[in-house]
C-alpha cells in the first residue's frame, strides 16, 4: 500500500508539473512604476495605456516549455492590415483590409479568431463596422459599395447599397435606424433597420449652408446626436437626428483643436469627443461643453506619438464605458 501511495504522489507531482509546463505564458500587469500614463505628473493624469494588441499571441498567450516541446511553436494569427475597430459584449472588431475581413478578439475567453467570410457574404475592403442590440454585424465594404450584413453567428443575412451606387466608410446602428456615410456624398443615408429600406438623406443642406458635409468619412451617435467627421470640412460636425446642424468643433490647423485629416471619432459616457488625426499621427480629447454653433471646442488632451496607423476609429467600451481602443491599444479615462 505504501508504495502504490508514493507512485500515485510521484505521479500525481508529475501530472501537475506537466500542466504547469503547457500553460500558456501571458503578460503581466505593469507596476505602478512602468505605468504610462499622460499628461505626466504633476498634471492631472487623464489617460492610462493598457495594452496593445497585434497577434493572437497577445491575447492568447505564448505556449510554455513543455508545450512547445511537445507539438513545437504556436504560428501566432497575425492582424494584416487592420482599420476600423468596434467593441461590443466583451469583444473587439478589427476590419482588416488586408484580410479581406474582420480579426475578432474574445476578452472573456481570450480568443483570437479570423472571420473571412466567402459566398454572398464576400468582404472585398471592409473598412469600418458595428453592431446592434441582437447581435448583428454590419460591415461597411467601400470596395463592394454595400453594407453587408451577418447574424450572431456570423451567418450571412443581407447586403443593401447597391442601388445608391455609394461608398460608404462607415456605418452606425442606432435604434431602429442605420446610419452609413458616403465619402461620395455630401450627406448621410439612412436606412430602416427592419427591412433596409432606405428612408432619406441628412442632412438636406447646399454647399452656402452651414453643415454642409463636404466628405463625411466617419460618424458616431451618442444621446441622440450624430457626429460627424468631415474629412473635406477639416473638422466634425454635430446634428441632431432630423438633420438639423448643431455645430462643429475644429477647423483647419496645426494646433490644438485643429485638424488636417480628422479620421476616427468616439465618445465617451460624457460625451467627450475623442479625434484621430491621420496627419499628425495623434487623438485629440475635445471636452463636452461644445458652443453651440461655430465652436472651435476645447481640446484637453493631446495624445502624440506611437500611432503606426492612424486611420484607426476610436472606440469607447469596456467597463463603465470608460476604456477607449485605439490603434487597437487599450487607453483608459481615468476620472
């Protein structure tokens, strides 16, 4: 009995070394004294970096030792080309034009996973997407000159735009409505979510009016206001959802609240309005309280630096809405 024991303990010890071997190595959290945070002290910090990712293996982790003794090294999934990003119930959506679809990161069970759908369903330059309440994804394919559409598991469900002869960049569910921008068009389409059917053009503006879109590349809806981001204007402009123009933030610069290739849009929980450059390579933080007509707005963060790709479209998620994604990299607004 004694020595069926001590080989059942030895080998009970060696199971659990060999599962120790095999788990699979992930980063840690930094320390408080590697934190990158800006503005840097003592100005009062406003954004924490989290983390990046580029490859399966960021999410997913490395393999351990014994693992990659065993079945040899993990050929990481790598993100090709990746553009817009939308995040919704615990996962991030990458469009990846160089994919020729999306890169969908699980957070919950740290999965990393290609969806390169074919049939009907084919993506040709996915450049943006979103989701709505029952799970939809909607992919704005400016290439196909459609916004396609699958269920939650990814099934294809519809394809519509084709009639419009658009190109749209972006797209944006919001209630029983959905929202496209046409970087061909100087105003946005709207559509009803039921039937796709398309409903009307806002806003109903010529070139002598204010709020006249000149090319409208992204757009965002947050408590019942459309922002939008005027690539041709140098700046994002704000309506209501009848079309009526709010006002603008921004015009043409080189300075804070200025831009000169306003991309990516975003906002937070208090409707601050976070601005990727592709210009200048950085994300500019504009405070809520806007003027309400012609306000240049007031940038209180300016994030420079580090961003390889800065069409990217920012997206605010993750706990209390106060994580913003951008350049696929995890910055918080810290309170």
């Amino acid at each position: 009995m004694f020595r069926i024991s001590r080989f059942s303990a030895i080998g009970i010890l060696a199971f659990i070394c060999l599962l120790l071997a095999c788990n699979r190595q992930v980063v840690r959290a930094p320390s408080p004294e590697s934190l990158v945070i800006f503005p840097p002290p003592p100005d009062t910090t406003r954004i924490q970096f989290l983390t990046h990712f580029s490859s399966s293996i960021d999410l997913e982790g490395k393999a351990g030792g014994f693992h990659r003794f065993l079945f040899g090294e993990d050929v990481p999934e790598n993100m090709v080309k990746p553009y817009g990003v939308t995040v919704h119930r615990e996962k991030i959506y990458i469009c990846d034009t160089g994919l020729g679809g999306l890169v969908i990161m699980d957070l919950a069970n740290s999965s990393f996973d290609y969806f390169v759908p074919g049939g009907l369903g084919q993506l040709k330059l996915p450049i943006n997407c979103c989701l709505d309440e029952r799970d939809n994804l909607f992919v704005a394919d400016a290439n196909r000159g459609q916004i396609v559409v699958f269920d939650r598991d990814l099934n294809f469900l519809h394809a519509f735009g084709e009639a419009e002869a658009f190109r749209p960049t972006d797209v944006a569910v919001y209630e029983d409505k959905i929202w496209v921008a046409n970087v061909q068009d100087h105003a946005l389409y709207l559509y009803a979510a039921e039937d796709y059917r398309l409903i009307d053009k806002r806003p109903d503006l010529t070139a002598d009016e204010d709020g006249f879109i000149r090319q409208a590349t992204n757009i965002s809806i947050h408590d019942n206001t459309l922002y939008v981001s005027d690539f041709g204007d140098f700046n994002i402009k704000k309506y209501n959802l009848q079309g009526d123009f709010l006002g603008k933030v921004g015009g043409f610069g080189n300075g804070p609240g200025s831009f000169t290739r306003p991309k990516g849009i975003a906002l937070d929980r208090e409707a601050n309005l976070f601005v990727v450059d592709a210009a200048f390579e950085n994300v500019q933080l504009i405070a809520a309280q806007l003027p309400a007509v012609h306000g240049a707005g007031r940038t209180v963060l300016q994030v420079t630096g580090g961003i390889a790709h800065p069409f990217f479209r920012p997206v605010v998620g993750g706990k209390d809405n106060q994580s913003v994604f951008i350049e696929i990299a995890g910055f918080e607004a810290l309170d």
